[in-house]
C-alpha cells in the first residue's frame, strides 16, 4: 500500500490528478466524507465517518518497529522508563487539518491516520505536574506573577530544560519523550443548554479516543555530559514518577481536563538499564525499590 497520495500518482502514469482521491490512502476517505460534507448532506457525510471510524484498528507495523527499544542502551548513566496506562475517561487532543467532517475531530498522524498524543504534549503536561507537586497552586492562588517570580526549581530544570522563551542560558534537559499511538477512536457529544428555557441549543461533536483505550508513555532519562544544573538520579527520579502517577490518575492528559477527561489507571511500570535486566511492577514504589541503586553503582560509562 502507497500512504503519500503523489508518490501514488508518480507509480501511476496513466492517472492524472482528480478531485478524488483513490481508494487505500490513508487520507482519501477523510478527504472524501469532508467534501462530501462542504458541499451537501452535511449530516449524512457525518454519520458515514463515525460510522467507520468506530470500527476497531490495529496500530500499523510501521508505528510498532518505530517504537523505541531500550534494550540496549549505550550509557549506565541512562534509564529507559515505560507507563502502560488504561484511559478511565476519554482523551482528546484536536487535530491540526483544516477541513474535516468533524467539528473537534481528534489528532491523529497525517499519513498513517492514526491518534496519537505527541512528545511534546507529554513534555507540557509532565513539566506542569512537577510545578504542581512544588506548590505551583498555591503561589498562583498568591496572586504572584508566574512569569516574573517564579523560580524553578533545579531538579525541574535538570529534567525538562529551559522553557522555550527562555533567552540566557538556555540548553536541553536530560528527558526524551516519545509519542503515545492509540487503537481505538469514539466519541462525546456535548450540548450546550440555554439558562432561560433549559432546552438544548447545538450539539458539538468530538471525536475522542474512548475509556478503555491502552497507551504506554515512553521516555528516556539520559543527562549528556555536563548537564546543568546537575541532579542526583536518586533524587530527581522518585519525584519524577510520583508526577507521572498524579498526572495520569488525578489531573489527566487530555484536553478540557477541566471536565475530567483524560485521567487513566497505571496497569505497569517498567524500567530499563544498560547493565540490568528489564524490570515490570504494577506499583510505582515497588519499581523504584527495584531501580534505586541503578544509576548510582560504580563504574558508569
């Protein structure tokens, strides 16, 4: 199967490019259905993709021998860490096309078509649980300036870096983050109510990746030489695991978590080094207990 739609038309010499795009490509039914909807029956063409995309998918080969293989790390200083999680309410994030059937139609990767929630969003919503678990709450509610007094704590900036605005000084942090893919897309239906005659007004349609679903956060905590500032793993890690359990089972990682979407249950933890063998545990004390002298034994390279 041809994904890039020109690559298609370059094997294909006797086909000149039309307004339709042939069947198989990733994106052609999606192109399809939102013509479909611009210019006629705005309803049927809606139906016709909810229908099938709430047929169950498997994530393509080409996403799972992209995914990352921490056992062999070239470095004992680093430490490959996997989250398998189950979504307790639905997750969201909106898509960056243009013209789609659906009015919040979820993100998904252009050409495989499948959702997926991004490294950097990981990054975001990770860098903010970590403020969060340092009192980040309380010193808004002080009526402080965020972007004038608050002081980021080392151990935050050893992990995520500077932020992007950030002009002196600026480097990376030692987490590598990569994207969660998910199998299964649903959807929610919103209608808002007017105050005065408590009758609906429009339905708004998202399209979301439903509860139930499983996704793995992968990431890898790997300080370069010379990092600063400078952390003690042993330090730094248990506080970085304690964000991603509150992340995933309290705040959740989606939008308009405000109204509780995104939030999951932790089915497994695991960890990985370059002179151990691979550890699974289901709780988040029991995989440290495990991996606490990992990265603090003699002889790093």
């Amino acid at each position: 199967m041809t994904w890039d739609y020109f690559v298609y038309l370059s094997q294909n010499h006797n086909l000149r490019e039309e307004e339709t795009l042939p069947e198989g490509l990733a994106s052609g039914f999606v192109d399809e259905v939102s013509v479909r909807f611009f210019t006629g029956n705005k309803e049927a063409a809606r139906k016709r993709y909810m229908k099938v995309a709430n047929k169950d998918f498997s994530i393509p080969q080409e996403i799972q021998h992209a995914e990352p293989d921490f056992s062999s790390l070239p470095s004992s200083r680093w430490l490959g860490l996997q989250v398998d999680f189950k979504l307790l309410t639905s997750w969201y994030s909106k898509d960056d096309r243009i013209f789609h059937v659906m009015d919040n139609p979820v993100r998904k990767d252009r050409i495989l078509g499948v959702p997926f929630m991004s490294p950097t969003s990981w990054k975001g919503l990770l860098r903010w649980a970590c403020r969060m678990r340092e009192d980040l709450l309380e010193f808004l509610e002080s009526e402080k300036s965020f972007e004038k007094e608050w002081d980021e704590p080392p151990w935050i900036l050893h992990l995520f870096g500077n932020p992007k605005e950030e002009s002196e000084n600026f480097h990376r942090g030692a987490l590598v983050f990569y994207p969660t893919w998910f199998d299964r897309i649903g959807f929610e239906v919103i209608n808002p109510h007017r105050r005065a005659t408590r009758a609906g007004t429009q339905p708004i349609y998202y399209e979301v990746v439903p509860p139930g679903a499983i996704g793995t956060l992968s990431l890898l905590y790997a300080p370069w030489p010379g990092i600063k500032p400078e952390a003690n793993p042993t330090e730094v890690l248990p506080k970085l695991l304690e964000a991603i359990e509150i992340l995933l089972s309290t705040y959740g990682i989606s939008a308009k978590r405000t109204v509780g979407w995104g939030t999951a249950r932790i089915e497994q933890w695991r960890a990985f080094h370059k002179k151990h063998d691979p550890v699974e545990k289901t709780q988040r004390e029991e995989l440290w207990e495990e991996i606490k002298d990992w990265l603090t034994e003699g002889g790093n390279s």
